[in-house]
C-alpha cells in the first residue's frame, strides 16, 4: 500500500494567515492526488483534483501544487469558513489511500 | 447534479454482516462512473473500502477484502456494500461517493466528487 502522510497533524491559524498542508507519499504517485475538506458533521469535499486542479466552485485562495512524493495545499488568505479538518488522497494505484488529516483551528 | 443517499440498519450485532445501500439521483447508475464507498470511525480519519464500475469490475482496500462486496442494481439506481464478520471496530459512519474522472491522452485522475451525507453504523449487541 502507499502510504500518505500529513504535516502538521493540527495547526492553529487566524484569520487572513496564509497556510500551508503538505502531503508526502511513500513512493513517486506522479500527481495523482486529491485534496478534501471535512467539516464537523459533513462529508467531505473535494477541493483539488490531481495535485491543482481547483474544483468549480472552490474559492481562488486555495491552491495545490507538488508531484512526485510532495504535495502542498495551500490557504493564501485564512477565512472564518476554512476552519475544518482536511485530507489529501492518493489515487495513483488501485488501492486508494488517504492521509491521516490536518485539523485547521483558530 | 449527482444526488446520493445511503440507508441500511444503524445498529449491526457482532459477527452479522453490514448490509447498506446507496441511492443514486441526478445522473445514470449506467453510465462510465464508478461508485464508492469510504468510512470514517468516531473521532478518526478516513478509510476507502472499495469502489465498483459501472461494468462491475470491483476495487478493495487489501485489509477489508476478505469481508467486503459490492454489487450495482442498475435497475434501482443503487449500489450496495456488504461487510461480513463486523466487529466494534467496524463503527463507522460509512460515505457514499461518486469516483469521478479526468482523462489526458492516456492517463486517467479519479477523485471523489459526489458524496452521501454519511450514514451511522454501531456495531454492539
């Protein structure tokens, strides 16, 4: 299995912060990876689609970029609204995994 | 837009098998999507279970395939998941979720675009 992990596990941030998620892969997935953001009670949300690609409808402060092993999701500019919990995902072999997460709190 | 909905039994009783359903609204079961599901224990991350083609074809996560089908119903609109031998640590609230794609030349990038609510499931006797 590939094995995804995130950095920090949880970061504390304030409004109008830029913020930065990394990804890492344990082997080269090209850029077949996802990026979702759950809030509290909610299915998740599909934010980024291979490695930046930004889904219709997300706001233009998010961005995705890396390849390879290393990935980033980054927060130019921190809303009341992004504070949630996300995740990236792997899809490069049939078996999907998702990285542990990274609970965003004020 | 894609509309999904999981149902089945809340409460499943140690060594019983998870039985859940996923209604599909808004866009063909037929069509060349792939269908999933994904858990999320209480207070934990998130876990694929598997997802199935519109053709059949199935896909599982290598630690649950000893217990884990799936089947489509185009007839319904439904795709199901069945989870046997179920133990507390399969409490979950168990997703739904539509396996989108982007193709470029030869490669494919499937995401997960379309999500139920979530879906429950205690397993207690």
């Amino acid at each position: 299995d590939i094995q995804m992990t995130q950095s920090p596990s949880s970061l504390s941030a304030s409004v109008g912060d830029r913020v930065t998620i990394t990804c890492r892969a344990s082997q080269s997935i090209s850029t077949y990876l996802n990026w979702y953001q759950q809030k509290p009670g909610k299915a998740p949300k599909l934010l980024i689609s291979a490695a930046s690609t930004l889904q219709s409808g997300v706001p233009s402060r998010f961005s995705g970029s890396g390849s390879g092993t290393d990935f980033t999701l980054t927060i130019s500019s921190l809303q009341r609204e992004d504070f949630a919990t996300y995740y990236c995902q792997q899809s490069y072999s049939s078996s999907y995994t998702f990285g542990q997460g990274t609970n965003l709190e004020i | 837009q894609v509309q999904l909905q999981e149902s089945g039994p809340g409460l499943v009783k140690p060594s019983e098998t998870l039985s859940l359903t996923c209604t599909v609204s808004g866009h063909s079961i037929r069509s060349d999507y792939h269908w999933g599901w994904i858990r999320q224990p209480p207070g934990k991350g998130l876990e694929w279970i598997g997802h199935i083609s519109h053709t059949g074809s199935t896909y599982y996560n290598p630690s649950l395939t000893s217990r884990v089908s799936m089947s489509v119903d185009t007839s319904k609109s439904q795709f199901s998941l069945k989870l046997s031998s179920v133990t507390a640590s399969d409490t979950a609230v168990y997703y739904c979720a539509t396996l989108g794609r982007t193709f470029e030349y030869s490669n494919s990038w499937y995401y997960f675009d379309f999500w139920g609510q979530g879906t429950l499931v205690t397993v207690s006797s």
